[in-house]
C-alpha cells in the first residue's frame, strides 16, 4: 500500500462506511485511485508552517506525508533542498523576504500544498546610558534563555542588539556594582530607565523590552458558507489571497472583490475536512481563517456536526487522580514516614473516584467533554528528599517519578479500571488525555537500573551538579538526585521511551497525551513520537491522537514545538501570566492582556490549539492571590507551607469568574484545572493540590461553578467561539469589548474588571441577537456591574 495522509476522524462514506486508510473492495480500480488522489492531502488541516531567518527544516509529516520527500517545488525567493535521503526539508531564505510562500512538496505519487509564513525576526537594540558604578554590564532575560550575555560599551551607550520576533521581552539587567566601599558582582537587578514590568511568578519583577513589528497588525478576513461554497469578502483589494483545502491550492492570486470558492466534489464524501485562508495587503497579513467542512458543507451550528475528534471544541478538565476522589479506599496506601508532611503525601484519590464522577454525571454537568488525567504509571513507594533548601521529604503522589512503563499504580488502580474509565469516559462524551513523562525515571525504574549510561552526566565538566539549571542546561539537567534525566540524544533511549509512550496508546483507546516538561527534550524524540503514533492511528483507522505540552519559556521556543511533525499545541504559559496580572489585581490592565493575545495569536495562529489555563499543579492558586490571601511579592510556595490560605475577601471569586469569562472566548482550548471551577485556594505546590471536595460549597463557590456550567454550554453551542476569528472593538485598562467572527454568526464579548458599572450600547438590532450569557432585566443595552461580563451572540441582518 502507497503512504498517505488523512485529517482527523476521516471516513468516506459509499453506500456504507469505509475507512480512508484502506481500499474499498466494491470501488472499481479507477474510483480507488480518485478516491485516494482527492484523500491523502490533509492533515492537521493544512497547518500554516513558519520559515525562520536563515534556514527551517521540515519533516515528511509538517506536509501531510508518511514517507519520504520525493520532489518539492520551490517558489521563487527561497531556495528548498532535500536532505537525510528525503526526510528533510531545509528552506533558505534570501535577503528579499516575502510574507507570504506556497510550497508544493511530493512523496511517491502524492503532493501537498502548505502555506508558509516568512520570517518576522528584525534587529533590535536595548540602550542604558552608562551610570558610575557599573561595569561588566550584562543583560539576561526571555531573549537569551536567560544566561547573562555581555552588552557592549560605546560612546557612553550600553547596547544590547539581538535579532528578534515583534513581542514583548522580559529580562534584567546584571552588573559588577562599586558602591565607594566595594565591589559587588553579578548584581541582578530591573532597568532603572524602563518603566514597563511584569510580575516574574516569584514575588519580583521583571524589566520589559518591546520590540515593536514593522508590519502593519493583522486584519480580519470576512468570508460567507452557504451550500457548497465559501465567497471570500474583500472590503480592500488583496495584493495576494491563498486558499487551501487538504493540501490542494484552490486560489492563490490578488483579488479586488469577493471571490467564490467552490469547495471540491470530494470533500462531499469527507466527514471533515477543512478549508484554509490567509491574505495579503500590503505590508500586512490577514487573520488566518479555518473553515470546518461536514461532507462537504460548511458547518454551520455545532450540533450533531463537531465530534470528539473536533479537538477546537475540547473543553477540557484536568485531574489531578490522587487529590480529586477517593473510590475505593482498599488501596489508600500513604507513605509511613513521619519525614513526610501529609501535605506531601497520598490523600487516596484514585481511578475509581474519576470513575464515580463520570457516572455521576459531574463532568457533563459542568459541560466539560474532556479529562486530562496525570500520570498513574506506577511510583516509588518511599520517601525522597529534595535536592534544594529547605530540602523536604516527599511522596510520588504526584506520579511524575515513575519506575515502571506500562504498569499503573497500585495506588490509584490497574490497568483493567485505567481501560474501563476511557469506556466510561467515551460512553460520557468525554475524550481522555494521559499525562506522559519522558524527560526522567525514577532511579528505580529498570530502563536505569540496567542501562546506567542512559542518562544525562549529573555532574558538569565544573563538577557543578546538574541539578535544575533549567536553560543554561536545558536538554541535560535534573530535577532530583534521584530522577535521572535520559539521554534523548541517544537513538537507543529514545527508542525505548517512544515505545514506552505508544504502549499506552496501543493498549488503552486514549485521545492523545500531556507531555510533561517539554522544552527538556530533543526535537528529535517529538518527532519520533509523532512519527510512531502517527502511523499507529492510521494502521488502526483512528483520528491522530492531541499532543499538548509543558514548557514555560518564551513564545518562540514555545512555538518551535509546535508544528505537525511535534506537538498540536502547548500551554499558553505567557497568556496565563499576563492574564493573572490582569484580572487579579486592580492595577492589572486589559490593554496590556490584548496585547499579549495578540503575540500569541501571530506565534501560534489566530485558530491554535493552545492550551488557556485557569491554573495548574504547578502554580499558585489564581483565587489566592485575586483575593489578595497571598501577596504578590511573597513566597507563595512558603506561604502555603507556614499559613492556612482561606479565601478572606470574596472579590477573589468575581476576579475568577472574569478568568474564566476570559478563557471560554478566545481562541484555543480552555482548560479548568479541577477546584477552579469552585474556587478552591492555596499557595504554590504542593498547597495548591488540595483535596476536591463536592459537597458543602458556600454561595460564592456555588456561583462560580454555575458560571464555568454555563461558559462551556454557551461556548459548545456557538461556531463563533470555537473556530471564530478575533477583533477587539474597543479596550481600556478595565474594560474590554471583542467578538469572534464567524460566518454571519458573531460573539461579542464584554469585560469590566473595574468596581464600577459601566452600560455600553448594542451593536446590532435587538432583533438580532440570538443568544445572551446572562439574563437582563433591559435588552437593549449591555449594562456591566462591577466584576462582571457578559456574551452575546447576534447575526448580520438588515
């Protein structure tokens, strides 16, 4: 059988169901062969890939392939090569950049189009005029991983000068400082010239670099479905308009008024396909657009259309098994060693208290229709202390130290009941994700046991420990003395732990993976691992499975991770900071969030899979500090070690409400970390882990569960917040208008975080509103109390 690729959930329908990776018996040779030429474009429907300054390498996969490259057609501007016997791609670009390419790619009888985005990245320069008292200034920060790098002294200038992406930069500056007396050196400290902060997580702050686009902001592309046709709206003349649909290039040339797709006959014996568009004007790109085929026909409403293979409609909720439910407490086994805080230690939350919940119709109540599950492969069963101060015991209660690949723990259940709850999960509608660890083992684990040599040196050549050196040692370093690092580099290990990740796919029917820390691990495993399951999926006629992954760093090393050939996505870290500076504290403002949406949106994609958190095992409670129970300059992981966090002023829970009301509307997948659907409190890991609890909720947590209710309901029945683009009508510090666009179905969106009312107009007939979050006692204007928002949703009509 010839290699080729398919979209997710991709069936063809003859009379009777057939899947797309085989043949059909009763098609006669010729149908076969039209059926296959129209099928093995798509996949991941047709990406956007991005070319970096210099050169960008490209696997088989970022094209839709499941082989070799054979043949690319390079356009003019850049110069394509294949490399590795066709399993690379490497792009160059020259001096005279484009915003805008195609590339056409083959592998055996098969081609595929992509649309490729040339390079954003300018040179850019930070100043500091030179000040008495400082040499060997350095500067340190998001652009350089954070490793102090010299900056250079001239004509009392200091210069900092790097080639960089538009975007906003944190850093400080580092310096030798002679105060007179003595000399202190490598002195961090914020730039005493720029008045622009962030908060940095850790009760600091840090200094912000802007560096400003030379292209104009991107622009809404207007489009209409009906029938069998998409009509393209052009407001302005288009210097260039490309459109995509399963690899195949539909339209790719100026435009001065709207233009009529006809969506190919093939896509009306696709379950989903997908069209793509993206224009040009000028100096400047449009939005990308996304839009979902059913059969061939534009979607118009959810309903009975989007499936759980849609992952745009994911609304997921993150489980973390030991502090969620306890279902059957014969196997509550807690570490006996009074060395461990209980804080650290097991609480008895297992599978069988999911199971529970899922029967108990809790998610489906809530509206999510995905669990994201932490790891349950089986951990140690002593205690362990870590290696910094203050240097505490704990237990794998966590279970991100495990010593076995395939088996779960005994703890939380076996890998029988693992199976039963993705039934009883699929039964729900609810997708289920595992939390995958590939970076380390526990020192127990065999792979380490009998292969030594298989991890990363855990000391440098300095005899320095390579112990949590986090970006200077990115790929190599280690989290605990006994968590051994593997060495991803060798082909051997990575093998082993590809093997170990598709076990869990071959042997449970998951729908994808979270991938714990990341940016730790060598492209090359990733691309592995997709490769593997990949071509897993296919063999077994199912939809790819979701990656989504861990990495706090900068959006460009973020992104770098997520292409076809990787991860679908990662966890919008950056947002999620910006958007806790925003709406927990008064000061926050709603213009520099937009901002940061926007960086997101031109790394990521205006229709990514990224993943917008409420919070996560690893941070501190967002209702903690909205409701000022921790303060922002403090230790929060001491705080929830010395002090029982309560929540002592109720504005915490409207604060969370407005989170929540944030992350439901923009583009990517809203993920509730479990208790933020309530409000529970707590500091930083591991206060933040508290028990779930379902019962007893006071009035305030009550509220903020029926509102989280009614964000996901409202956002599963609207296209508009699902696969709409994204326009800000108008913002201040503490107010926010913006809708999503889809089709003729719009979502306008209103944010007031301040503590006044604020009424703002409708933007259409009363009579063209379909929908409202909230009940209003007046329908002809939006009247905001404070803390609050609301949604609307209304059609183009006269």
């Amino acid at each position: 059988m010839k290699p080729y690729t398919l979209p997710r959930n991709l069936w063809i329908t003859a009379g009777i169901l057939c899947s797309t990776f085989l043949s059909c018996d009763f098609f006669s040779s010729t149908e076969e062969t039209s059926q296959k030429q129209q099928q093995h474009h798509a996949y991941h429907r047709n990406t956007i890939l991005t070319l970096d300054l210099g050169s960008t390498s490209f696997s088989p996969i970022d094209f839709g392939f499941n082989a070799p490259f054979t043949d690319v057609d390079c356009p003019d501007g850049i110069e394509c090569s294949l490399e590795q016997k066709g399993e690379r791609l490497v792009v160059k670009t020259s001096e005279k950049l484009d915003l805008l390419y195609s590339i056409q790619a083959s592998s055996d009888n098969y081609s595929n189009s992509r649309i490729i985005r040339g390079p954003r990245k300018q040179i850019a320069s930070l100043t500091l005029p030179a000040s008495e008292g400082y040499t060997n200034l350095r500067l340190t920060g998001d652009v350089n991983n954070w490793i102090p790098q010299a900056m250079e002294l001239r004509d009392g200038i200091w210069y900092y000068t790097d080639t960089l992406n538009p975007g906003r930069y944190s850093y400080q500056l580092v310096a030798d400082i002679d105060n007179g007396y003595s000399v202190s050196t490598d002195i961090w400290f914020v730039d005493p010239n720029n008045q622009d902060s962030t908060g940095n997580g850790m009760g600091g702050f840090n200094s912000v670099w802007t560096v400003e686009s030379t292209s104009e902001k991107a622009f809404p592309l207007s489009w209409r479905g009906y029938d069998y046709k998409v009509n393209v709206v052009v407001d302005e003349p288009l210097s260039r308009c490309i459109a995509l649909w399963n690899g195949e290039i539909l339209l790719d040339k100026e435009l001065n008024n709207d233009h009529t797709l006809s969506i190919p006959e093939a896509a009306k014996s696709i379950e989903r396909s997908y069209i793509t568009l993206i224009a040009q004007q000028g100096s400047s790109l449009s939005q990308d657009v996304v839009i979902p085929l059913h059969y061939g026909q534009v979607i118009i409403r959810p309903e009975d259309k989007l499936t759980r293979s849609d992952y745009e409609n994911w609304r997921l909720y993150f489980v973390l098994v030991d502090r969620f439910n306890n279902g059957n407490m014969a196997n509550d086994h807690p570490v006996e060693d009074e060395r461990i805080h209980p804080k650290a230690n097991y609480y008895g939350g297992d599978l069988e208290g999911i199971q529970a919940a899922i029967a108990n119709g809790y998610f489906n109540e809530l509206g999510t229709n995905g669990l994201w599950i932490s790891p349950i492969a089986q951990n140690p069963w002593g205690a362990y202390q870590e290696w910094m101060e203050p240097n505490r015991f704990y237990s794998g209660y966590h279970g991100y130290w495990p010593k076995s690949s395939s088996k779960v723990d005994e703890r939380f259940g076996s890998n029988e009941i693992f199976a039963e709850l993705i039934e009883d999960a699929h039964t729900n509608n609810h997708s289920v994700i595992l939390d995958f660890v590939a970076n380390h083992v526990h020192e127990e684990h065999p792979l380490i046991v009998n292969h030594p040599d298989w991890k990363t040196p855990f000391y440098l050549e300095d005899s320095v420990p390579n112990i949590r050196i986090w970006d200077a040692q990115r790929l190599t370093t280690w989290f605990d003395p006994f968590l051994p690092t593997l060495d991803l580099e060798n082909p051997e290990v990575r093998k082993n732990q590809v093997d170990s990740a598709a076990f869990w796919m071959e042997n449970f029917d998951l729908d994808g993976f979270r991938h714990d820390a990341t940016k730790h691990i060598p492209y090359s495993f990733w691309e592995d691992l997709t490769q593997t399951i990949y071509s897993q999926s296919r063999d077994n006629h199912q939809a790819m499975p979701f990656q989504i992954g861990e990495t706090f760093g900068t959006r460009e090393l973020i992104g770098s991770y997520v292409r076809p050939s990787r991860l679908d996505a990662q966890f919008d870290f950056n947002l999620y900071f910006d958007a806790v500076n925003c709406f927990a504290y008064e000061d926050g403002s709603l213009i520099n969030l937009t901002k940061s949406l926007d960086e997101s949106l031109t790394y990521y994609g205006f229709h990514h899979l990224m993943g917008n958190i409420s919070g996560n095992h690893d941070l501190t409670r967002f209702i903690s500090l909205a409701s000022g129970d921790i303060d922002r300059n403090e230790d929060p992981k001491l705080a929830g070690w010395t002090r029982d966090i309560q929540v002592t002023d109720t504005i915490g829970y409207a604060r969370l409400k407005l989170l929540h009301a944030w992350n439901y509307a923009i583009p990517g997948i809203p993920i509730l970390f479990y208790g933020d659907e309530i409000g529970i409190p707590g500091g930083n890991d591991p206060d933040n882990r508290r028990m779930m609890y379902f019962e007893g909720w006071n009035r305030h947590e009550e509220a903020v569960h029926d509102v989280v209710q009614k964000l996901n309901i409202y956002r599963s029945n609207h296209m508009s917040l699902i696969f709409g683009d994204w326009r800000v009508i108008e913002s201040s510090k503490d107010y926010l208008v913006a809708e999503r666009h889809y089709n003729d179905e719009i979502t306008r969106i209103y944010l007031n975080k301040s503590a006044t009312s604020h009424i703002f107009t409708l933007p259409c007939k009363e009579a063209c509103v379909t929908d409202r979050l909230h009940d209003q006692t007046r329908t002809d204007i939006i009247d905001l109390e404070p803390y609050s928002f609301q949604y609307i949703t209304y059609r183009i009509c006269d």
